[in-house]
C-alpha cells in the first residue's frame, strides 16, 4: 500500500465496514428528493447530510486551492456537462501526469456498491476520496504529509470558508481538517442525485417513448441483447445499494475486450480486478458503469479506448473486441476470462441504432445545467 494511502487510511479512519453496523445517520434539514421507485442510498452515521455540509462540499469540489500545486480542482476530472466525466481518453492530474482509468461519473455514486473502476475495498465515497486527493502514483490532487498544512492554512485564511466550515460541522472544535474536507466533497457527491431523463418520465407514465426507442427498451430488457443483466438496476448498473440493503452483492466482469496473450491478459497498467487479488481468474474483471447520461460521458470502457456508443454496441454484438494489430493485439471475442454473458448476438443494423436511440433516453438534461450542481465560484466571479 502506498505511504499516501496509509497518512490517509490513518487520518481518517474510513472502515469498508461503517455501513453494516451503523445506526440510520441524522441528517439535518436534508430531504432526499427521489422518484417512488428509488430507495434513499446509505448514509455512513458518521457524516450525515445536511445543506450547509453539500453546499460547502461543493464549493470545496470546485476549488483549485484544494490541490497542492492550486493547479485542478476534483471538477477538473468532472464536468457538469458531461455528466461529471471529463470526455479525455484518461484524465490528467496537477502535475500533468495521466491517470491509468478513464474518469468515472460521480452521478448517483451513493447507491454504488463498490468506488472506482475494480476496487472491491472502496465501498463508502469518503474512503475512496482518499486515493484521488492523497493518492502518490499517479499524482491527482497533489495532496500529501509535506503540504497538507499549507493547503489547510488557505482555507482557514478564508473568512468565508471559516465561516461555511463552523456550519457544516457544528460540532468540531476545528472544523477546517482534511477529515471534514473529505466527508464535505463526498457529502456533495452523494447529493449529486440523476433521475430526471426521459427513461424516467417514461417510468412515470409521463411520456411515451418513441417507436425506435421502444424497440431498443425491449431489445435492452430482453433476452436477445441481454444487456439487463449486468445494467438492468435502477441506476442501470449491477452493484445497487440502498439503505435497505442487507448484503450488497459487488460482482465484476472481465467483457472480452482485450486478449493479448492468447489466455485472456488485459495489457498492464489496467488488468482489472487481477492488480488487486492476483487471482489469474480475476484477469480483465471491471465493475459495470451506471448507463445513465451515457451518452454523455464517451470515451468509453475503463480505459477510454472505444469512442462512441455506437462502437461499444457493435463490440458487445460481436461478444468481445478483436484487435488486428499493435502491442495489444488480440482476439477479445475468444478469450478464455470473457463473462458468459458475453456471447455473439448478431444485432441488425436496425437493432443497433434502436439500442442507441433508448440509451439516449438515460440521458438527464437538468442535471447538465442545474444550478445546485455548477460551479459557484463561476457565479460568484459573475456577479463582481
């Protein structure tokens, strides 16, 4: 384990087990505003939700300051207009080293089973902030023993700050630590909530979805496309976890995209769930993405290597992706790792654009543009 992690692991004191004792957390002045067929997300008892903690969460979101160099800030990797991804292949840190992955979506993370592409140990959104904010290799915020104070000494400086910190946490003697940092952004993300794109007005019975849409509803739901099985949640994903949740069920999936070995390898620095177990089983094994606002949020797969939704769908009807040439050449459609749900379908041209017309419907258009997900300093630079 890096040295970066351990500072934050002890800092923080973040357990993968916080959910499965806690009692329900209190959350001040809060209301989850959620369609009948959500269930609220868990709330760990130790950072509940309230206004003032999301508002100031999202201020610190927002804030290059938070980096060591003051170079990025978390929204830097997270745009509101592509649904909080950052449309780069893989995402560049403040020192202008790239990270291995292709950034995530933060939207509807409270109801993720597991953080991160194929980390089965990230399971709350304030364990897994400590990698992008302290994490050494690669180097995304910057963040680390020898600046912390420094960083910390900005904001105390800021009588706004000071201000906004005393009302989110109340109760802190010193309100302004990293601890209260971390728990304020993931606060922020967990409210970062998504269920208002015409897949939902449809669920609603608000509007009829078109004839070409209806067509790739079915073709999505059902037993030919398949693609339910590892998308066929409410967030459209299959590590769903809600308060009620008793036992989450985190399952990964190795989908043929790569074999370049003949036995199913997965090109380094990205072999899945494998980095972290060294199971040979576990090759090529990544947690399947929300499809809400995917439409939004290319290029796609954990590496950013297909460009377009209409290439991911014709890899998934060929069952695996099939590279002729270069350093990871290989038949992904026969590799010996590949899930069994990834089988040959042969979708029709017809087909396939029907899939894409109903995957646009996930797309939440409020959510690209409201006002309580933006950047306030933007507004507030506006206004002087």
């Amino acid at each position: 384990m890096r040295r970066g992690q351990l500072f934050a692991i002890a800092l923080l004191g973040f357990a993968a087990a916080s959910f499965a004792m806690a009692e329900p957390a209190k959350q001040t002045g809060w209301k989850w505003d959620l369609p009948n067929y959500v269930p609220p997300p868990r709330v760990p008892a130790d950072n509940p939700m309230s206004e003032e903690k999301f508002q100031l969460g999202r201020r610190l979101f927002y804030d290059k300051r938070l980096s060591g160099n003051g170079a990025i800030s978390c929204s830097s990797c997270h745009l509101q207009e592509r649904a909080f991804t950052d449309g780069r292949v893989v995402s560049v840190g403040s020192t202008g080293e790239n990270t291995p992955r292709n950034a995530p979506s933060i939207i509807n993370s409270g109801w993720h089973g597991t953080l991160t592409w194929a980390n089965p140990a990230l399971v709350t959104l304030e364990r897994q902030m400590t990698n992008p904010l302290m994490g050494e290799r690669p180097i995304e915020m910057g963040v680390n023993d020898s600046n912390k104070n420094e960083i910390l000494a900005r904001f105390r400086a800021d009588p706004d700050y000071r201000k906004w910190f005393k009302e989110a946490f109340p109760d802190k003697i010193d309100p302004i630590s990293l601890e209260t940092i971390v728990k304020a952004i993931s606060a922020f993300e967990r409210g970062v909530v998504s269920f208002n794109s015409r897949y939902d007005q449809y669920l609603q019975g608000k509007l009829k979805l078109t004839e070409a849409e209806q067509r790739g509803h079915d073709l999505y739901f059902g037993e030919k496309a398949e693609c339910h099985h590892c998308h066929g949640s409410v967030n459209l994903n299959d590590q769903f976890v809600h308060v009620k949740t008793r036992e989450a069920e985190t399952p990964f999936h190795n989908t043929g995209l790569y074999d370049i070995d003949g036995k199913g390898g997965y090109p380094l620095p990205n072999r899945g769930l494998f980095d972290i177990t060294s199971d040979p089983d576990d090759m090529g094994k990544f947690r399947a993405p929300s499809l809400r606002n995917i439409a939004v949020t290319g290029p796609y797969m954990h590496d950013g290597t297909v460009a377009t939704l209409e290439d991911v769908i014709e890899i998934y009807s060929k069952g695996g992706r099939k590279i002729e040439k270069g350093p990871n050449a290989g038949d992904g459609q026969a590799s010996p790792l590949k899930s069994g749900l990834i089988v040959k379908i042969d979708l029709t041209p017809q087909e396939k654009a029907d899939l894409v017309a109903f995957l646009k419907t996930l797309t939440d258009e409020t959510l690209l543009t409201s006002p309580r997900f933006s950047d306030p300093w933007k507004k507030a630079a506006a206004s002087n």
